[in-house]
C-alpha cells in the first residue's frame, strides 16, 4: 500500500506540474480550463495518496 500512494502522490505532482505549461502555451482561456482540470485532477490525486499512507478505509474503497 505505501508504493501505491507514494506513486499517486507523485502522479499528481506531475499533473500539477503539466498544468504550468498548458497555461503558458498562449490559447487563451482553453489553456487556463486545461490547466485548472489538470490541477485539480493532480490535487485529488495527492490527497489520496495521503489518504492511502494515513490508512483511511475511503481511500481503499472499503
């Protein structure tokens, strides 16, 4: 279980990291709504992978 939340955790670090260039890429407000679903998808991510290292039940579908 702690591989699979280090890795989400670290999956989501890399959406919010995709979500910097999508905003400079200069489409407008396309690139700010990519950017924002990237970030949050990343985020919820994170949060379960800390949910998953904490043990919480939710997290495991249980």
């Amino acid at each position: 279980m702690r591989l699979a939340a280090v890795l989400s955790a670290f999956s989501g670090l890399a959406f919010v990291a995709m979500a910097v260039p999508s905003v400079l890429s200069g489409h407008g407000s396309f690139s700010w709504q990519i950017a924002a679903m990237l970030a949050c998808y990343g985020l919820l991510l994170i949060a379960g992978g800390i949910l998953l290292w904490r043990g919480a039940t939710s997290a495991r579908g249980g």
